[in-house]
C-alpha cells in the first residue's frame, strides 16, 4: 500500500478591497402584512441575510406569519429576495438608507 502524503492546509488571510470606505451598504425596511400571510415559509427560507422567522402569533386565517428576528433588525439590505418569493404579496421591501460597510471578521 502507498504511503499516503500528509495534507497541508494553507490558511489566506482575507484580503480588503481597496475602497472598501467608499463602499456604500443598503438598509432595508421589510413590512408585513400578516393577515394575507398563508404561512408558506418562503420568505424565511430564502432570505439570504436570516433575517425573518416565523412568529408564535397566527392570523385570521389561522397561519403563522413571518416577522423579523430580535437583534436582526439592521440585517436587511433590501435584496427583495423575500417580497418576490410571496405568492401572497404579503412582504414589501424598501431600501431606506446606505451606510459605510463595516468590516466584521
């Protein structure tokens, strides 16, 4: 049997772009509208920040609907992910400010 090689893992230190302090971050504002909510999950599911749950609430319908996670609230960067997954319109997204990025490893 031959001897395997031993693995070497070579870590890269993460690399900044230059105008990193010129880059602008867009910040969301996402609103519900529980009571056309059907509780499809979809929203959560695709939100590429995590930035929905499902609540512990129901509708008049009888279906949980989404809301936003405690301490997520500034997570939004107003993709739109979550309002075109909706086959209820039940989400609207709207993009109410850009601030510089911050680095956070």
């Amino acid at each position: 049997m031959p001897e395997r090689s031993p693995v070497v893992v070579v870590l890269v230190k993460r690399r900044i772009p230059l105008n990193l302090s010129q880059t602008l971050r867009p910040f969301g504002e996402v609103s519900i509208e529980a009571e056309l909510c059907k509780g499809c999950g979809f929203c959560i599911e695709f939100c590429p920040m995590g930035v929905l749950e499902l609540s512990d609430s129901i509708n008049k319908q009888g279906y949980q609907y989404p809301r936003i996670k405690q301490g997520k609230e500034n997570s939004c960067v107003a993709c739109g992910m979550c309002e075109r997954v909706c086959p209820e319109f039940a989400i609207q997204v709207r993009e109410v400010a850009k601030k510089p990025v911050e680095v956070v490893w």
